[in-house]
C-alpha cells in the first residue's frame, strides 16, 4: 500500500501541534493524532491500525486537513432539527438545580423535574418537558 502524498503547507505540524494542545473534545483531538502521524510519513494503513480508524475515514480527515487546515479535523454541522437544549440553557438548568426551591415558590424542599420545567420556564420562556429536563 502506498503513503497517502499530502500537499500540506511547511507549517503543518507545528498548527498541528498546537491544535492538539487546545482541543479538548477527544473524538477531535484522536483525529488530530491521526492525521499528525500521516504529515510525519507514516503510512495510512499502520496509523489506522494503530488508532483504531477506518482506512477511509483517516484518509477523508488527512484530505479535509490538507485543504482546510485544522478546521477541516472539526465535525461539520449535522442536519435536521437543532437541539431544544442548548448550552446555555443547561447551565442555567444547572443553576436552578444548586438554588434551594422554596425561594422559587415550591412548597417542597427538594426540585422536581415538573417544578424545574415550570421554573426554568417562567425564567427564560422555553417549555421543556419534564422528560428533557431528567435528560440534562
């Protein structure tokens, strides 16, 4: 099998490198290792076998590098209906949960998922169910 022939710009293993640094989110930064290891020389089928990719996926992400650069390893916007629960909103949800409920007017001492829909509705104006807000 052939070494996949990338026409990477001279610094690419230094952006590289750094991106590995920054990301956080793992499926992102095994993408980065991946496609680090083939701009090293390394051959596609001994990298994928080592880092448990397919063979096409690591070429597909060694091509999106090599023409878009480090924002090319990142996922693409998926398609269909974008989350109710964004997260901001999980955060204030978060928020809410640390409060003591009785301020909020409830006559228990501990939040239910109905007691926090209604709260965090009153709050910021989206209506969850109380299946969403057990979920976050």
């Amino acid at each position: 099998m052939r070494t996949l022939k990338l026409h990477c710009p001279a610094n690419a293993l230094p952006t590289l490198e750094s991106f590995l640094k920054q990301t956080k989110e793992a499926r992102i930064f095994r993408r980065a290792q991946a496609v680090r290891e083939v701009v090293q020389g390394h051959r596609l089928q001994t990298v994928s076998d080592a880092l448990h990719f397919t063979y096409a996926a690591l070429r597909k992400w060694g091509h999106r590098f090599a023409n878009q650069g480090v924002h090319g390893l990142v996922d693409r916007p998926r398609p269909g209906r974008p989350p109710t629960v964004t997260c901001e909103l999980a955060h204030h949800l978060d928020r809410l949960v640390d409060q003591d409920p009785l301020q909020h007017g409830s006559s228990h001492s501990q939040w239910s998922c109905p007691e926090l829909a209604t709260v965090l509705a009153r709050q910021t104006g989206i209506h969850l169910s109380r299946a969403s807000v057990r979920d976050v």
